[in-house]
C-alpha cells in the first residue's frame, strides 16, 4: 500500500482559495488521471475518472459501489466511476476504505485499485501561490497501481481577495481570467501544474 496525496499548484492573481466548487470533498468533483502499473509500469493511455458519488449495491457483498460506466464527462467521453466501499474499516483511518478504481493490467495480469481518502485536502491560497508552494488535494491510497498525470478540468471555484467568489471554473485550457467589480481588478489562475507526493 501507498499513500499519496495530490497536491496543486498555480499562479493566482488577486484570488485565493482555489479548490473543487463544494470544498475538497466535493462528491460531484471529477479527479481525472492516468494510472501506472506498480508491477511492470504500463501507464494507461487514456485518462480515468473518479468520484466519490453514484452509490449502487453490490449482490453478495458487504460493501457500496459507485459506479457510472456510460460517458460521464462531456469533455472525456471513455471516463468511467468505479468505486467500492469495504469493511472492516481501515485500522489508520476512521472512515471506511474507498476503491475508487479497480483494474486489470493488460500487460502483467496484476489487479490493482486506488482508493480515495476524504478529509485531508486544502484550498489553494494565495500566500501558498505567492511562494510558490503546493496544497493538498486529496490523498490516495494505492495498491498495485499509482495515478499520474492529473488532469484539470472544470468544476473549481475560488475568491477574490475582496471576497468575490467565482465558481464553475474551468481550467481544462489551462488558464482562467475574470474581472473583480467589488475590488476593481482583473483576476487570473495561470501555470497550473501538479504532483503526487508519497505520504509516510
């Protein structure tokens, strides 16, 4: 198993706050992401998709799915959602274990999964920005494969320094420029970058 949390990153011009439209637990948020194979490395060649709603049971099993299998983004048609809810709960974390991502290497044969762990993520700040320091996201828990590559997309939101907000933000072009009425000032999210850091 390996722990790894995402953490974000980006030039914010008079904003602040930057994170999924309803906080870092946002169960309607999409985290897009290639996944690499822990055993022989074969990294997916298209991106996968996964979030924390879409609830069915599962039959013979003590657990919940989440699973939405027709085209769940309109900008990534093949993404899928497949995540599993297993007891007993995790002895390190007081919520139950969430397997967001189940696969079959194509090339090596080995399952793998990666789960998603709520309650560690942070907003982007524009201190944090500024300094050019990362904030965490979400945190993953791995087991015999790894994401890479995260993918931005839409559905963020974020502050102005005088507190306007702006929400629906997409950033799959990588950019995103507004105009602050209350503070008189252009804002901009600019030089998103990303990365999975290994959590001990």
């Amino acid at each position: 198993m390996v722990l790894l949390m995402l953490m974000i990153t980006a030039d914010l011009e008079n904003l602040t706050n930057l994170q999924p439209q309803f906080g870092c637990n946002d169960p309607d948020f999409s985290y897009m992401f290639k996944v690499k194979c822990g055993n022989c490395g074969e990294l997916s060649q298209k991106e996968t998709c996964v979030s924390l709603k879409e609830t069915i049971s599962i039959p013979r099993s003590r657990g919940i799915a989440h699973l939405f299998q027709k085209p769940y983004h309109r900008k990534f048609p093949w993404t899928r959602i497949l995540s599993y809810i297993q007891k007993p709960y995790h002895r390190i974390f007081p919520c139950p274990r969430i397997i967001n991502y189940v696969r079959k290497c194509k090339f090596c044969g080995r399952d793998g999964t990666v789960a998603m762990i709520e309650g560690r993520g942070q907003p982007l700040t524009h201190s944090q920005s500024q300094s050019g320091k990362y904030a965490p996201l979400m945190l993953f828990d791995c087991r015999g494969y790894e994401p890479v590559d995260f993918l931005f997309a839409d559905g963020w939101t974020a502050e102005s320094l005088e507190g306007t907000t702006f929400g629906n933000i997409d950033l799959s072009s990588g950019d995103f420029a507004d105009y602050d009425e209350k503070g008189e000032c252009p804002v901009t999210i600019s030089n998103l970058r990303s990365t999975f850091e290994v959590v001990k």
